[in-house]
C-alpha cells in the first residue's frame, strides 16, 4: 500500500515498438514494493523522429519525468540529447537508464552490470570448473554491454556477427586485446566456454527461428545465455538443453537491470524475486514481443 505523503514518480520507457513491452509491469510492481506512489509510461518513438526524441529529453530536463529507460533502437542515437555520460554508458556507447540532477540530465548504462549480475547467479558454482573464454552471437546496442561486462570481468570475449563490420568496430570501440572477431560464415565454437546471443532471432512471434548457424554442433560442457525471453525456451535454448547443456534466457537480466534503474530514479531497490515473479506472470499470461536486453 502505498503512503500518500510519499513523493510520486514519472517513470517511463522510449523506444520503438513499445506495445508489448515488459518494462511497465516490472517497475509498477517496482513502485508497489517499494510504497511509492506514481505511474510508469511509453514513449514510443519511431527512429527516423529525432524531434520527438530530443522534445522528450528537453522535458524531463524540465521536471517532466523522474526517470526514464531507452530501448531499441535508441540507446545510441538518444545520447546526443543527453548532457552528460557516467563512465559506464561512455565506454559502452550507449544509454538504458536516464535521470535528471539539478537540470542536468544524464545517461547510464545499467544492462552491462544487470548482465554480469544474473550470469554470475546462474553460473553458481559451475564458474568454479569454467574457463573464461567467451563467444558473443550479435554486435548491436545489447552486445556492446555484454562485451563491455565480460570484458571487465576478465573474459576473453570474440564477437560474432552478420556484420563483420560491426563486430570490428565494437571490438574497437573497447580497445581490448582480448577482444576478437569471427566471420559469422566461419562460425566455429571449439574452444568457448560460454555463449551468449545478443540478437533477436527466436524472438516471438519467430520462435522457430535460433541465431545457431544449421549443421553446426554445440560443444559439449558449454554454457548458454540467450538474451531473449519470450518464449520462455527459445529455440537456442531448446537445441542447448537437447544436448546436455546450461541454458538460460535473459529474463533475469532484464528484472536486475530494472532493479537498478528503479533505484537510480528512487534510491529504493525492489526485491528481486517481486519483480521477477511479475514478469513470469505476464509471460505466462499474454501474448508479447519484447525486444533482445530490454
């Protein structure tokens, strides 16, 4: 129940398509958690508006919004709006949590730490025999997080992509000596430890569809993390746990990343399971199309 002389919240989300996005039910749950009073909207912007993007930073920085999350295809193309980068969204080159200080409107970066956070709870005590070689399927906003996180954390990480390009310039961009490339069309997992798909395919309503190249088999005692949560198994995650192995989707990335925006925003900091149980409830219950690392 929520105090009535508590402060309330704007919160929102911007980004394109926002129908069938998780975010609301997560942080209204959030808001309820935490007794805080207040509301959690989308801003669906398309990507070709840079008015509606740059009108929507110019009211928050004008007391509009307490919060704000960015998704695909913005968490790039909205920091030009910004006024400042923490160190994090700086390194990475891109945005998903944004807050306003004295005016100042500001962008971080929480997907990268939510990423490590979950990985690291999934793994247990299976990290104890794991070796930290890491492949990363896709080289968009997502990826650049997850490279960033692994990274960080000591990962030899190699990026895999349809475009090449892509890949390089991400591996760049970090300036690591442990960061690789690999031509998708000579996809080779021999040698990883853990994979992780930062793309969209096996997203519903494609769900036949795995970034998994065909005829290419999955090396035994590997771990696979696929950021994509709806359906609850992907076809990635099917094909993994046919053969023996670890798989997860990214559903709990998605709440930890939420936990840390919300308290960003609040300075309060739901409880996980609260929020993770709202999420499995929509899933269960309606029919969506989120995107990859929402």
């Amino acid at each position: 129940m929520t105090n009535p002389e508590v402060r309330s919240y704007h919160l929102g989300l911007t980004g394109y398509p926002l129908g069938h996005s998780l975010s609301p039910v997560i942080q209204a749950s959030a808001l309820q958690a935490c007794g805080l009073r207040g509301g959690y909207s989308a801003f669906p912007i398309s990507p070709q508006d840079e008015k509606g993007l740059r009108d929507l930073i110019s009211g928050m920085r004008h007391g509009g919004l307490d919060g704000l999350n960015v998704t695909i295809p913005h968490k790039h193309t909205i920091i030009p709006f910004l006024d400042e980068l923490t160190p994090v969204a700086q390194a990475i080159g891109a945005v998903n949590t944004i807050y306003c200080r004295k005016g100042i409107v500001i962008g971080d970066n929480t997907d990268a730490p939510a990423f490590l956070s979950d990985l690291k709870r999934f793994l247990g005590k299976r990290h104890l025999g794991l070796g930290k070689s890491a492949l990363v399927i896709g080289a968009g906003g997502s990826a650049r997080a997850v490279v960033f996180a692994l990274n960080n954390d000591g990962w030899d990480v190699t990026i895999t992509s349809r475009r090449i390009e892509q890949a390089g310039d991400l591996a760049s961009l970090l300036g690591a000596d442990s960061v690789k490339v690999m031509d998708l069309e000579q996809f080779n997992p021999e040698g990883f430890q853990l994979v992780v798909n930062t793309t969209p395919l096996g997203m519903s309503p494609h769900i036949d569809q795995s970034p998994w190249p065909e005829n290419t088999r999955f090396l035994a005692g590997a771990v696979i993390y696929d950021l994509v949560y709806n359906p609850q198994e992907t076809k990635l995650i099917k094909d993994a746990h046919a053969h023996g192995l670890h798989a997860t989707t990214g559903l709990g990335m998605l709440v930890e990343q939420a936990i840390l925006s919300f308290e960003i925003w609040t300075g309060c900091r739901p409880p996980r399971d609260v929020l993770l149980n709202a999420a499995s409830r929509s899933l269960k219950t309606e029919f969506r199309q989120p995107t990859a690392g929402e």
